[in-house]
C-alpha cells in the first residue's frame, strides 16, 4: 500500500518534499496501462494526476483505500467527479495556477499566425529569403473574440486589450456590466455577433458534455471570413473535420491549436497545412506555472490525508 501514486509525469521540489513524510509511488507511465493503473489505485490511499491518466468510474470503484484525488492542473473532464463524490473520495485541481501561462501561449499563437512566424521559420532555414511572402497583420486595431470568458479568457482578453484589439465576449453567465468586462473595456455580445466580429477567436470553454464539438460546421460557418482561430482550452470542444474543411476552403485564414481532439493525435490533415500552428498541450508548462500547480497540488493532497479542507476542492 502507497500513501500517494502519481500516475503522470509531475515533478518538482514540491513532490520530493511529499516523499518525505508520505510514501510516493512515482508511475509516471501508469496512465497508459490500464491493468498496472488498476492495480495500483487499489493499493494507495491518494493519487495525483495531469490530465492522460482517465479516471473513470470503474477504476475509482477499485479504489478501496482512496481518500484523495489531486488533479495537476485546470479542467476536470478526465476525472469522474460524481463516481468520487458517491464513493466520499475528495476531487482537487489547480483552477488558477497555470492560467496567466495558458493565456500567454494564447496571445504568443495568436502573434505568430498574425505574422506567420512558424511557416517564416521553415522557409529561411531552407535558404529563402521571401520576405513579401510573409506579410501578415497588426493585432493592433483588429478584434478578438473571447468564446468563455473565464479565469484564462479574462486574462486574454487583458493582454490583447494591451495590444490595442477590440475585445468581444461570448460568455452565458457573464453579464455586459461585469467587472472583468469592464476591465478589458469588452462588449458582451450573442455567439454569432463573436464569431462574425472577431479577427481572431480564442476558445477557453470548459470540456462538458453541453461543449463537446462546440465549434462545429454551423459555428464556422457563422465567422468572419479570413479570421483566425486558436483553442488552448480542450481538442474535444472542436469537430477538427469541420475546423480543417474550412481552413482548406480558406475561409478561416489559419488556427493555431494546443488541445487535440485526441492527445497525442494520429497523423492529420492539420500537419500538412502551413497556416496551422501546432502545440503539444503545452499552454500550462512553463517553470512558473508548473511550480505553482504542483506545490498546490502537493499541498490539498496531503492536507486532505491530514484531515483538513482541501484549498481547492472539485
Ligand atoms: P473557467 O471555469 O474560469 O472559465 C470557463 C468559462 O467558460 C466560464 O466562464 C463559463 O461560463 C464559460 N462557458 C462555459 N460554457 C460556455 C459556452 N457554451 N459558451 C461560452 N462560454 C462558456 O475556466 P478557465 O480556468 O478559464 O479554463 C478554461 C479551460 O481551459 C479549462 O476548462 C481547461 O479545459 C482549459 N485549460 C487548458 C490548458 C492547456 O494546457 N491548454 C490549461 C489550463 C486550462
């Protein structure tokens, strides 16, 4: 029996100090042998997870002697929340600490299509020096549209707004008067006023079953001609069939994606398109963000095998 198994790749100062009091099983393949990983968690009384390892109903039943379960990170969509609650097995994540994180890639993905910066890189490389080719567009005046506008939308939306875009918001429980609206100097607007407006859409959806393959045929079909559009939310909230059948038509200019409808992704028509920047899930690993996550993570965690409140509770 373990005290905490960690199923995925989590490492830091935080973790070597958890196996000073606790005992810590480090698995970091686990997530991809469901025996081994079923196995394991009926002999430990805490697991701390990314996002790889499926926590599905079935392995928490095997759980016997589970107490806790720390998710390193934002987003809940790999852990069955409702099948630990019935088994009074205590759910925690990171909501905020790797947000700042996810919302700079999201404005570096942006810059880069803007200026085609991936696709520059390729071809000076190869000895060309095509600078006419390259020409791309300001930020600056254009308008971006903030599709969630939560913690990581927010946080967008501030850097952009720095930038000098117009900011536009399609949020169901975020009102045209709110305070975070205000501070980017935002419009709230319905969806297809967003999509139809907006230079460049930026997902931050929550995966839920009611925006699973949220922006599918019709939604692209209702944005600007020419605008750009990047998902550093989740792949599953994107019909990826759709989203490539109109960057080939090039009505959508180019997307820049860091979440996968399936991760890692098989091979796909994206790799072979030059308007299409691709990330491995990386929005949240910066050495800043990665140190706040885990230390909090390590910290609910062992608070909860200690009997306290979890800071972050699901
Ligand atoms: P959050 O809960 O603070 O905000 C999500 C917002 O989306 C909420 O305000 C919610 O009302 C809104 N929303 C829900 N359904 C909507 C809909 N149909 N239309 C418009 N808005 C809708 O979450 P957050 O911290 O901003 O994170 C957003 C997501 O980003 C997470 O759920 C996670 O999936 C993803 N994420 C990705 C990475 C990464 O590494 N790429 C890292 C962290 C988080």
């Amino acid at each position: 029996m373990s005290d905490i198994l960690i199923t995925e790749k989590i490492q830091g100062l935080a973790i070597d100090a958890l196996g000073q009091s606790y005992d810590v099983k480090y698995e970091p393949n686990l997530w991809q042998n469901d025996a081994a990983l079923r196995d394991a968690v009926g002999k430990t009384r805490a697991m701390i997870v990314r996002n790889q390892t499926q926590v599905t109903r079935a392995l928490i039943a095997g759980g016997n002697s589970l107490k806790v379960i720390g998710r390193a990170g934002a987003g809940l969509d790999n852990i069955d929340v409702a099948a630990a609650c019935e088994q009074g097995i205590v759910v925690t994540s990171t909501p905020e600490q790797n947000s700042l994180s996810v919302a700079e890639l999201t404005l570096g993905l942006m810059l880069a299509l803007a200026r085609h910066i991936p696709a520059a890189d390729r071809d000076t490389r190869v000895g060309n020096w095509s600078r006419q080719k390259f020409t791309g567009v300001e930020l600056y005046g254009s308008t971006v549209g903030i599709v969630g506008f939560g913690r990581i939308g927010f946080l967008t939306a501030m850097r952009a707004q720095a930038m000098g875009m117009r900011v536009v918001i399609s949020d169901p429980v975020v009102g045209p008067d709110a305070a975070t609206v205000n501070a980017v100097g935002g419009y709230v607007l319905p969806l297809e006023q967003v999509l139809g407006a907006a230079d460049f859409i930026c997902c931050h959806v929550p995966c839920t079953p009611s925006t699973r393959l949220f922006f599918n045929a019709d939604r692209f079909a209702q944005t600007k001609q020419g605008a750009y559009f990047i998902n550093t939310s989740r792949g599953e909230v994107v019909d990826e069939l759709a989203l490539a059948s109109v960057l080939k038509s090039k009505h959508l200019a180019g997307a820049g994606l860091d979440v996968r409808s399936t991760e890692p992704p098989t091979a796909s028509v994206f790799d072979q398109m030059d308007n299409v920047i691709l990330t491995p899930h990386i929005a949240a690993f910066t050495d800043q963000a990665q140190d706040r996550v885990i230390k909090a993570v390590c910290l609910d965690v062992a608070g909860v095998l200690e009997g306290k409140t979890p800071n972050y509770p699901a």
